[in-house]
C-alpha cells in the first residue's frame, strides 16, 4: 500500500510528530511505500536543523532526515507555514526540501490512503 503522510504539529509540543515517524517506520518495516511525508501548520518545525534537544532525549528532526536518507522518503515543507514561522531553505535539516501545497495534492493522488498526524 502507497501511504501520503501529512504531519500538522511541531516536535516536542505534541505527539503527532513522533506518532508519524513512527507510523512510517513500521509501514516501511511491513513493505509499504511512503510516497511523501509533507509538513504543514507547526509541524514544519520537525525540518529545521536549528533545533538542539538536551542530549538524554530524542531528536525528532535527525529521525526524519535519517528516515529520508535510508528509505528515501520525500519530505516536504510547505514553503508558505515554514516562511511565517522563520524557516527558510538554509536552515532545513538534511533529507527536507520546501514546496508549495501541490506537492501534497500530488501525494494524496498517487497514494492509497492519506494519514494525517495532529489538528
């Protein structure tokens, strides 16, 4: 089955960042296919590589950029939230790209189903 991941809320605020990635990682481990995981509201906040959690927790962004670089997830910031909340294309952590809302359309057309995490 061919999921489109949307993740609505940020890391650390709410359990929808950490539900995704780990929704991913076990659709992955079953044989499915993640067509795309796009960030939209506060949950473009999981790509910003500015982010410095204290060393005895996790660290939500490097997972994501982990999961694009060993499964090569496509994930997509929308470019409009990510630019009102001072994210811009030089500070996205690895594995992320900024786009506009087609690429989430595009998503839900080529996927199965569409799951979204948080509000």
């Amino acid at each position: 089955m061919k999921f489109a991941i949307l993740v609505n809320e940020g890391p650390y605020t709410h359990q929808a960042a950490d539900s995704a990635y780990l929704f991913c990682r076990a659709a992955l481990a079953k044989g499915h296919e993640i067509v795309r995981v796009f960030f939209y509201h506060d949950g473009v906040n999981n790509a910003t590589r500015l982010t410095e959690p204290p060393q005895d927790d996790r660290h939500i962004v490097n997972r994501w950029s982990r999961l694009a670089e060993e499964h090569g997830v496509d994930l997509v910031v929308c470019v409009a939230a990510a630019l009102r909340r001072g994210i811009r294309e030089e500070n996205l952590a690895s594995g992320f790209r900024i786009s506009g809302l087609g690429q989430l359309i595009e998503a839900g057309i080529q996927a199965d189903r569409t799951v979204t995490f948080g509000d």
